[in-house]
C-alpha cells in the first residue's frame, strides 16, 4: 500500500515506500495524514495501522497478559475521560490485579470436564475400535492362499518375481496374496487422538500460565525485600505499600503450587495417551475441521459419547469467528490498551526513581505536558497523539518511550526474532528512543545469548557491538513486577547520565578578558575551550575569586584604544558560579538524592575526568569514568551485588542489582563497567571468562578489523 499517509512511530517519522509486512502497533494513522484505504473503516480518529487479518502480523501475547492489559488500559481510559489526576494513573495497579490472579488459579471448566470424561478417553485409547480392510501382500508362492485377477496381473507385467520359464507358462516364486488387516484409522478414532493432542496442549500452556502468577508473586516478595532494605525508599514509594498490602491478602505461592500439582498429575494421565496404540494408528494430520459429523459411534457407543462432550467443551474454549471489522477493533484496543498500560508502567517508574508531580495536572493523551521534579530539575512528560510518551528537560527530549504492542520473542526463535527487530528498525530514531514491547521471561530464556541480549538492551545496558542508534527495546509484562523496575534502571541513567558526565564544566571566557588571575585561583585552570572548575570551592575560596574575577574589569580608554570589558567579566563571573553549581551537584546521590552537607569533601578528584562521591545516608557509591575507547566519560553506580560470568543479563540485572544502577557491570568483575556509548566492557581485553565479551561481535575494535582496544578498568 502506498503509505505516504503513516507515521513510524519508532523513529518519530512519516513513512517513505510501501509498507508491507509490519509489527503490530509500529505505525500509525494521524489526523493531518491522509484517508484510509479500502477495506479498512473510515479514520476519524487516530488509529493503528492493521491489516485486514487484525494484526500487522501472527503474533499474540498470552491471554493472561492481554486480558489484564485491556483491564488496566479500561481504567486508564476512565480515568482520563474524567480527567483524573496523576496521583489516581499513579495508583493504578500494574501487574495482573488479585481477582484476575483468582480467576487464572481457579479451577476451569474444561479441567473438570478432562477429569469427568478421562477414563472413557482413555479406554478408546488403548481399546480403539477398529475395521478389518483388505490388502495384498508380496508373499512367497507357499504362503498364498488365495488367486486373484490382480495376482495374474502382477505376476504377467513383473518377471522379477519369476522363479523359472517352463514351456507351458511360469514358475511363480512371488505373488501377490490377499489378506485383511486391523485398521484403525477411523474417523472417530482420529477425533479421539486429535482430542489427546489438543488437551495436551491445554494443559501446558495452563500450567505456564501458573508458573508466570507464581513467578509474579515471587517477584513480588522480593521486590518487597528488596525496598525494605532501602528505608530512605520506603515512605515514598506507593506501589511497595500497595504490593504488600496485596501479598498479605491471599497464600498465593501455596494456592499456585497446588494447583501446578494438580495439573502436572492431569497433564501426565493425558500424556500417557501419547503412548497407547491408538496414538500411531491413525493419521494425526488429517483436518477435521470444528464441528464433529454424527455418526453412529459417536452418537450410540457410550466411551465415544463421552468424548464428543469431551470435544465440544474443549471447542468452548476457542476463539470463535468473527468478522473483519470486528477483528480490527479487537487489534485497535490491544493497540490502545498496551499505550495505556505503558504509561502506568512509566508513571511507577518515576515514582520508583524519586521523580514527583509538580502539581495536579491530568496526564492525557494529546493533552498538555504534565511536570515532574527530579533531583531539583523540572522535566516534562507529555503523551503525544501517536501514543509516544515524551520526555524533556530544558526543551530537550530526554527518553521517547514507545508503546510496540507486538510481541517480538513470542516466536522464541533465533532467525524470526532477528528478522523482526530488522523490521522495528527500518528508520533509525535521530532522539534517544525506548521500546517497550510485551515478553515474558521464558520466552527470552530459550533464545541465545546473543539474542537474548539484543532483545534485552537498556539505556545504559547496550547489547554487545551496538552501532551506537539511539534506540533500545525492553520487555514489559503485568506478570513481572520487574518490568517497574528495568524501566526506572533505564529512566534514572537518561536523567543522571548528562548531569554525571559533564565532569569537568568548561567555563567560556569572553573577548578583551585577561585570563592570567587563573593561576591564582585554585581550584581553577584553563582548558582548550576557557576555563575548567576542576574541584568544589569553599566559600572563602568563592568570595575570593569573584573579587579577583570582577577585578579584571577596566573602563573605556580612548588613549589606548579599547573599550569597557564589564559586561563580559560579570559573564565570565556568571559562567563560573553556574560551572561551580554544576561540580557542586554531582555530590548529589543518584540513589536517594540526598544532597552532601560538606560537597567540598564528598567530592574526589581523579584525574582524566574520574571523580568518585559517596553519599553518607544510603552508602551509596559513583563514579565518572572515561571509556578508553571512545573517550567519553559515563557515570558508574556501585553496588554489593555479585555478577555471573556465564549470563548477567538484563533479567539477572532486575533481580540482583533492580534500579541501582547506572552504566551495567562487567561480567566477571563486578566493579568494572560497560561503556554505555559504545557497548564496550572496561575488561573485554584477554578475558577469555566473560560470555558476554568472548562474542565476535562484543567490541568495537573487532568489528572494525582492528586489535581490541584498550579499555579503562
């Protein structure tokens, strides 16, 4: 289709070519764009791209997962449409919510069903009904019994089954000889088999759906413990109050495991099905369609009775048809409903960092940007019409944060995974760009490493060799309590990274200002570009040099032909106190946001840009370091936690390390860091013990043809 009329949502701009095959919620339809094309409803509104099957492409997220994203965009919705404040979006709960979680570990009616109709299923099983058919066999002439018009046939256009020629005719030594066999590959049998198949099936992806609300709660738990470790944590965050008020309420670690037990003893009764002889005695591919024909064993013989119930309570739990505009109004809501689940998710992971509202205004689609302060800044966060969720600080797009309501490793293939991230990345974002996009844990477990980290990769975190595009992908879900947690890790490096790597200020120093007074101040020195604040001044040392700096004023001199340079010291002046506030904040603990009540102290001076703060209320510990291979400086955020040689990915990041952290740990020495500009780790050079940086692809000097680079520790 000619798509001069979409928006990729991804890169922020209108598509150019055609369009053909697409991820779910990619791209999207705005007012100012042209009409829609035929077959699909008039656009009178914004509206997702999907074709005419209801979706960009085949992949789904699990039931658990969309039904209770369609719950949370419906709260969202309402809320909205009433013009709700950000405190009440902020309250909404974001993980599968305790009657949805009720309802999944319940018994369901086609478990009770498989319990009840079982044993009949069992006895066609292994007591199949079955039809003596005939059939000829190549036999030696001893062991035929009966002569047929086709055993002439045969026997006349094969002379390899001669024994010998005589005069009068033939010495057979091989003829075909008619006999009848046991056939089982009957039409109800093969309904009976197809059953056994199908309820396997069920049984399995019910029992992964107890496994993820299990998890969940685990996750939960150690969520919990983790924030009651942090007290300087506790009173503001409203989901750690909110989660432990909901895990108090119900025993559903032990509820989950009962039921797992219950359905892995169903699951196994069906399975020993598999291995019946009924199993290999019909042809499984055959297409039976829906709907069972009413023969007379399925109608009068009481075991195949049973499972024809046993058939259509299992039909109930199927998808039924529906049209094509209801298909794509199931797709529009999935669209509409995961943008809405997004921004709870988003609003959470302010609360999880220390971001706090401004004031009350309504975080609306379209409506206007709503405030934030961070660490004494204000940041603006504003919910555009193609569903992107922006946010700027100084008028500067800090993070673009994109609802993709496509599941990318539902596949849980390495080569269908790889082509779709191609896909998501036809148009390189120019401002950085954050994906969020719904995968559970089990789906990214069974990709390799190398995929597993490229669909995985955080602000901060970059995935082994990435080119240096802005753009990362992260996956949400409301099973994962983490999911809070890897976006808060990701939102606090986009908001501390320019505040922790501008170490050291420069300070411009304007025309006709003399620059030898430097020597005598300090803590100050020249640098290619003006003047650099090297350390913290104290407050003697700030009287000093302002007096010392406006002292470099001079009036306008005729005789020697110059004019008045005080407008630019008094800039010069303004420049060093705003440098001198800038060393100042990086005291500032990214971790609490205590301020140091002694900056002068807090701050160490490390040479090549280093520096190094503690904070004295949490214990926290950073750092600005200069990555050797692209020269850059990033901030680093120590923790106790232990690293895994083997795979300290993203996963193993959310459960040991949660939003600690700004730069990703090296794999093997926890207190190494992972460049998060150029993706190379400070130990890549001869590790041989790190899976991640034993990778071909895991530094930039291999891809360019060159020896590794040196890389700082």
């Amino acid at each position: 289709m000619d798509s001069d009329d979409l928006l990729d949502r991804v890169s922020g701009r209108p598509v150019s070519g055609i369009v053909g095959r697409a991820l779910m919620g990619q791209y999207i339809f705005l007012p100012e764009y042209g009409s829609a094309e035929a077959g699909r409803r008039p656009l009178g509104t914004v509206e997702y791209y999907v074709d005419k099957r209801g979706r960009s492409d085949r992949a789904e997220s699990d039931q658990v997962t969309m039904e209770a994203v369609l719950a949370i965009g419906r709260i969202v919705a309402t809320l909205t449409a009433r013009q709700a404040s950000l405190a009440e979006l902020a309250d909404i709960h974001p993980l599968v919510d305790g009657a949805a979680a009720m309802k999944t570990l319940s018994r369901q009616p086609l478990e009770e069903a498989i319990e009840e109709h079982l044993p009949f299923l069992r006895s066609v099983c292994f007591r199949p009904v079955s039809r003596l058919r005939p059939i000829n066999h190549l036999v030696p002439v001893p062991r035929a019994r009966r002569i047929t018009p086709q055993t002439v046939m045969r026997l006349a256009a094969h002379s390899e089954d001669w024994a010998s020629l005589r005069p009068d005719g033939v010495r057979p030594d091989r003829v075909l000889s008619p006999e009848r066999e046991v056939n089982l590959d009957l039409y109800e049998n093969r309904v009976a088999v197809h059953l056994v198949d199908q309820l396997w099936r069920y049984l399995t992806t019910r029992m992964a759906q107890i496994r993820d609300i299990k998890g969940m709660f685990s996750d939960v738990e150690r969520y919990i413990e983790d924030v009651s470790s942090r007290p300087w944590q506790q009173s503001s965050l409203r989901l750690w109050q909110l989660l432990a008020q909901f895990v108090e309420q119900e025993e559903w670690e032990a509820r989950a495991s009962l039921r797992l037990q219950e359905l892995e003893k169903l699951r196994s009764a069906v399975s020993a099905l598999r291995r019946s002889p009924l199993w290999n005695g019909v042809n499984r591919r055959a297409v039976l369609g829906t709907s069972l024909r009413a023969t007379n064993l399925l109608i009068g013989e009481d075991r195949f009775r049973h499972v024809a119930e046993l058939w259509q309570q299992w039909m109930a739990t199927r998808t039924r048809f529906i049209s094509v505009d209801d298909e794509l109004s199931r797709g529009q809501e999935w669209c509409r409903g995961y943008e809405c689940y997004v921004a709870v998710l988003l609003l959470r992971a302010f609360d999880e960092v220390g971001g706090e509202p401004a004031d009350q205004s309504v975080l609306a689609r379209g409506a206007v940007p709503v405030k934030y302060r961070y660490r004494g800044s204000d940041v603006t966060l504003r919910w555009g019409e193609d569903g992107v969720l922006v946010i700027e600080r100084d008028e500067t797009v800090v993070l673009r944060v994109v609802p993709l309501p496509h599941p990318l490793t539902e596949s849980r293939l390495r080569v269908s995974v790889l082509d779709e991230l191609a896909l998501l990345n036809v148009q390189s974002p120019i401002e950085p760009t954050l994906v969020l996009y719904p995968g559970g844990r089990e789906e990214r477990q069974e990709l390799p490493q190398s995929v597993r980290l490229q669909v995985f990769e955080a602000p901060g975190a970059p995935a082994p060799g990435k080119d240096g595009t802005p753009l990362w992908k992260i996956p949400v879900s409301p099973l994962e309590i983490d999911s809070v947690t890897r976006l808060g890790r990701g939102l606090r490096f986009v908001l501390e990274q320019p505040r922790l790597s501008g170490y050291p200020y420069q300070v411009s120093v304007g025309a006709g200002v003399d620059t030898d007074f430097v020597s005598r101040i300090p803590w100050l020195s020249m640098g290619t570009n003006g003047l650099i604040v090297t350390r913290v001044p104290a407050d003697h040392e700030v009287t000093a040099a302002r007096a010392l700096i406006l002292a470099q004023r001079r009036d306008t001199s005729r005789f020697q032909q110059r004019g008045t340079n005080s407008t630019a010291v008094e800039a010069l002046w303004e420049e060093v106190g705003r440098a001198v506030k800038q060393t100042v904040a990086l005291t500032r603990c990214p971790r609490c946001g205590a301020e140091s009540a002694t900056p002068d102290r807090a701050l160490q001076i490390r040479g090549d840009g280093h520096f190094r703060c503690s904070c004295g209320q949490c214990g926290g510990t950073w750092e600005g370091r200069r990555c050797r291979a692209c020269r850059r400086l990033y901030p680093i955020l120590e923790s106790s936690a232990r690293v895994d040689a083997g795979n300290t990915d993203g996963d193993y990041l959310d459960r040991h390390f949660a939003t600690d952290l700004l730069a990703a740990p090296c794999w093997v020495r926890a207190r190494v860091f992972i460049c998060p500009r150029c993706a190379v780790c400070g130990n890549a050079e001869g590790e041989s013990q790190c899976a991640r940086c034993s990778d071909g692809s895991a530094t930039v000097g291999q891809e360019r043809g060159g020896r590794r680079p040196k890389t700082s520790d």
